[in-house]
C-alpha cells in the first residue's frame, strides 16, 4: 500500500504495469520508465496473469483498496459487511 508501490517498482514487477502511489512520491514512481503511474486514483488493480498486484494511494485509500480486494476474492456481501463493521463509507 501506499509508498510500499516503490518496493515493487524496484523489484521490477511493476515493470509494464500501471500503479499509483501516495501524491508526494508519484515523481519517484515515475523515475521507473517502465511503469504507467497513475495519479489522482485511490488505487490501481494490475493484476493480470502472472499475479495479483493492487497499489494504492495512501492509507485511506489503502483500505479501500483492501475493501476491493475482498471484494474480488469473496464477494460484494462480505466487503460491505466489513466495511460496515469498520464503519468505513464506501459509497
């Protein structure tokens, strides 16, 4: 989440990918040539076949992000029970 998009970017598996990052290091996940940085999003989902990477934006957006991933992998009915529980707004 968050900042951690910079660990990917320098493990090379962003490479080809888009991603986005907290605003203030957007410039740096731009410094990697090969990574479509996408800003003014909450979070990115990359995944594709050869695994799952979702980055995110920031903490907030970092729970929504994971908020999306349960989603994906369970279903609408458990991300928003989750949400609720947190009483994280998702609308």
């Amino acid at each position: 989440m968050c900042t951690g998009a910079l660990l990917l970017a320098k493990a090379g598996l962003l490479t080809g990918k888009s991603a986005t990052t907290h605003w203030m290091d957007l410039d740096n996940l731009a410094s990697y040539p090969d990574i479509d940085v996408i800003s003014h999003t909450r979070f990115v989902d990359a995944s594709d076949d050869t695994g799952n990477i979702v980055t995110s934006a920031g903490i907030s957006a970092g729970i929504h992000a994971s908020l999306y991933c349960i989603e994906k992998l369970i279903d609408s009915e458990t991300m928003r029970a989750t949400a609720h529980r947190m009483e994280f707004d998702i609308d």
